[in-house]
C-alpha cells in the first residue's frame, strides 16, 4: 500500500522535479593552434631522454570517440590548423593542406572558427579549404566590404545537443593585418570583437538557453572581450597558445585554450539550468602516444601521408657545426637565412624578421624536414630599392626601436653621445655607404608589407619573385654543405 503524501509534501516533490528536469549537462571539447601537428611529436619539454611522443590526430580520434561514447558533446577547434607541418605543402582535392582538413571531417568537429594562419596558402585556399569541410566555418568579424562574409564564413550557428539549444559564434583577431602577409587579405575587412559580439548576442539571446564566442585572439584579448560583453557564458580561444589547465572565469564568463600543436584535448563539463551555466570544471588531457590502438581507415592515411612527408623531406641538406638558437636580438640562425635571402635575390642588403623563425636545431646533419619547420611559411623573395640615405635612417631605426629583425649587408659601428647616435663605420655590401646610391634590397613578402613596423621606412614598388624563403635557404645549404654561421654583431655600439 502506498501512503498518502501530504499536499505541502507533494508540492515540494513536483517543484524539486521539475526544477531537477530542467538541468541538462554539455562536454565542451576543443581544440586550438594544432599548426599540422597531425602525427606524434617528441615532448621537448621534458628533460628525459629517450623523449615520449605526444599528440596527433589518431590519439585525438580515439580520446574524442571515448568521451562521445559516454557523454553528449561539442566539438570545436578555434583556428591556425595550418602552416608548421610539410602536409600542408601537398594538395589533396585540388586544396593544400586539405587532408588535415578531410581528417578534421572525420574526426566529426561540430564548428570552427579560422586563425590568421589558415590564411598562410591564399585566401583563395582558405575559402576552399571552408567548402570542404563538413561543420561551420564561424568568424563574425571578418567581412569584405560590402559587409558580406566572403570566405564561406558564417557568423554564429546554434546547435541543439541534450535539450540545450548553443548558439557559437566566432571571432577572429582584430590585428589580422599584423599577422598575415596582406596580398593574402585583399578585400577583408576586420570588424571589432567586442561591437560584434554583442550585437550577435542580443540577437540570439531569446533563442539560446547558452552563448560560447569561439575565438582566435589569445588569452588578453578573449579577458577583454568578457569584460566588454554581456550575455556571454564561455569563450573557447586559440592563437595565444595557453595551456589554461583550469578554465579562467572573467566577469562571469568561463575562459578555456587548450595551449597548441595537438597535443591536448581541452574538455570543458557545463551544467545548465533555466538559461544560465550553474556548474562548470574543465581540464586538459595531454595525449601520449600508445601502441595499443586498433588499426583503422584513419591511421592508415595517416601513416600513408606521414610516408610520403617523410620520403620528401628527410634529405640531409648541409652539416650544422654549431646549435641554431634563436632570440630577440642578432643570432646565427637569423644571420645564415638573411644571407641566403641576400644570395637568392643578388642584393646589396636583406631583411629578416625574428618571428618568422619557428624553430631552434640542434648542430649535426640537416634535414630539409628541419629546415621547413623552421621556415614554414610560403614567403616570397621581395626585393626593392632604398637610397644610402634611407638605409642610414633604417639603421638609425633599428638601434633605437631594437625591432625584432635580422640583416645581411649592413656592417655598423656606432657610439652613442648625449643621445645622438654617431657612426664610425657604417658599411653596405663590403663598401662605405653613399647616401646618394641606390640599392637593392630583400625580404620577404610578408616584412614588406609590415616594413614601416620592421625597418622604419615604407616600401614602394616592390618586386615579387617566384622563389620561397623556404626554397633559396634549401639551396644556399646545400651549396655551403657546412654551415658555421654565428653571431658577428653586425650593427654593435663600440666604446
């Protein structure tokens, strides 16, 4: 027999169970910044030798499938899956870099949202890179100028999953034209995160039960944009590449990145109730490679590219006498690939900026492999003329503003009294300089477009050549077969 409940008792009873009914729980997975990492890579952090490998696409195709097979999910990468691997070098369907993205579709990502790096090819291989892919392409801000999304874009998307309705909407970083080569933004317009988000906001919010902004701008940014919104419930970010092994919580809006290179999977629990994120815990899984994982369709195109990449690419180029280190000021690694530049394009002086430098190697053999990862891009060799007079002024630039580049061509000596700057020496291709020669000069075409940052000065017409970066420093190594490039304090303040 059951017993009767007392009417105060059974409101309760209703109350609790509707108010436990409408409670609902989403697993955020993401992603950012894998830069083509699509196979295992040593822990370089790590001071044990022999090295474990970590990451890739198979040890995140088998940790995704798990956490799916028990837990309803949101799977989102925000952005820069390009530019760090030779895979990208390869076309697959007419479209560089295209099987990291037919990978991505089978790995079944919900939506992402594009990084600066995603431009490295063209714009035109970005745009078919989003017709490819089986999710939204999100970037709200990144408009032609017409105010049209013109790269198969889209600015937000909302997904149902669990009873939860999830509007995403993505963001890409307001400096795009700092961090892309500009023949690559022909026609792009970048609109303010902040104005756009919220605008996106206020018009989804009666249809969302929560909000996520799927970013590409790093961790200061993402910090202002929920200081700067309301509304918001989550930012899943990228580009700053930030291990938030905890997720960070800014004016009440829950803050993850998953730090970069594939090599963790970020995993954010939420429990919502009555349009409102109640609960949250997140963390990152770091993937170490097993050998205990069924063989598959996927892992064998894996290793069938892996194959290719590694036939291609593992040619010794030269012998490196002494380690490549890289750092703010002159290095001997920035010296060899500024004087190749030089070399390819037969010019007085060349230009090089720090940060297109990715990696430090190791002295020993080589490889054409290593070379790529350290020049990763598909910079052109620039050249362009400047006068004595500009030149002088260009060094005048650099000892003051320190900007972070490397030269060829230019030997200076100078002392500094009561803040003026006077040269001993100052010398251009071997000869003393003459203000009122013109000549010829290199870099690549990204560093022209950004030379009033870089060198002070700006560039007119320039000329493009057909040759990488990547190539010419190929090939300036192997012509030297041994390389012992050092620093030389090519510009140094003297007593």
């Amino acid at each position: 027999m059951f017993k009767k409940l007392s009417l105060s008792v059974w409101i309760l009873f209703v109350v609790s169970s509707i108010g436990f009914a409408k409670e609902k729980k989403i697993t955020i997975l993401h992603t950012n910044d894998m830069h083509s990492n699509f196979v295992p890579h040593e822990a370089t952090w790590l001071k044990k030798d022999p090295k474990p490998m970590v990451g890739g696409f198979n040890e995140l195709y088998f940790l995704v499938d798990s956490i799916r097979k028990t837990q309803d999910v949101l799977f989102l990468d925000a952005g820069d899956v390009m530019t760090g691997n030779p895979i990208t070098e390869y076309t697959y369907n007419g479209v560089y870099g295209g099987l990291l993205f037919q990978l991505m579709n089978d790995l079944k990502y919900d939506a992402w949202c594009f990084g600066n790096h995603d431009f490295d090819v063209s714009q035109e291989n970005l745009f078919a890179i989003t017709k490819m892919v089986k999710f939204p392409t999100l970037s709200a801000n990144i408009v032609n100028a017409k105010n049209e999304f013109p790269l198969n874009n889209k600015p937000y998307t909302i997904f149902e999953k669990n009873g939860l309705r999830i509007g995403v909407i993505g963001i890409t970083s307001q400096l795009l034209f700092n961090l892309v080569n500009e023949s690559n933004l022909t026609n792009i317009k970048v609109l303010p995160p902040i104005e756009t988000t919220q605008k996106i906001i206020d018009e989804i919010d009666a249809k969302t039960d929560i909000i996520i902004a799927l970013t590409h701008e790093g961790v200061e940014d993402d910090s202002a944009l929920a200081n700067g919104v309301t509304g918001l419930d989550v930012i899943v970010g990228g580009h700053s590449h930030t291990r938030l092994k905890k997720p960070s919580f800014v004016n009440d809006v829950i803050i993850v990145q998953a730090g970069g290179n594939c090599e963790n999977l970020g995993v954010l629990n939420l429990t919502v109730d009555d349009d409102e994120v109640t609960e949250y815990d997140g963390e990152l899984i770091q993937m170490w490679e097993r050998d205990d994982h069924p063989k598959n369709k996927f892992k064998r195109t894996i290793d069938s590219m892996q194959a290719k990449i590694d036939d291609d690419y593992s040619e010794v180029i030269a012998e490196l006498k002494t380690d490549w280190k890289r750092k703010d000021g002159e290095s001997g690694i920035g010296n060899f690939i500024a004087d190749a530049q030089r070399n390819a394009a037969s010019a007085d002086v060349a230009f090089m900026n720090n940060h297109g430098i990715r990696k430090d190697v190791s002295a020993g053999p080589l490889t054409k492999r290593e070379m790529f990862e350290v020049l990763p891009f598909l910079n052109i060799i620039t050249t362009f003329q400047l006068s004595g007079k500009e030149l002088r002024d260009v060094v005048t630039y650099y000892i003051k503003e320190r900007p972070s580049i490397q030269t060829s061509g230019i030997i200076c000596e100078y002392r500094k009294k009561g803040g003026e700057i006077e040269f001993t020496k100052l010398e251009i291709n071997g000869k003393p300089i003459d203000e009122k020669k013109m000549y010829i000069c290199t870099a690549s075409d990204y560093m022209v477009g950004e030379a009033k940052r870089y060198i002070g000065v700006e560039v007119k017409t320039p000329i493009y050549s057909k040759k990488t970066v990547f190539e010419e420093v190929v090939k300036y190594a192997k012509k030297m077969k041994v390389i012992n490039s050092k620093d030389e304090d090519r510009i140094q303040e003297i007593e």
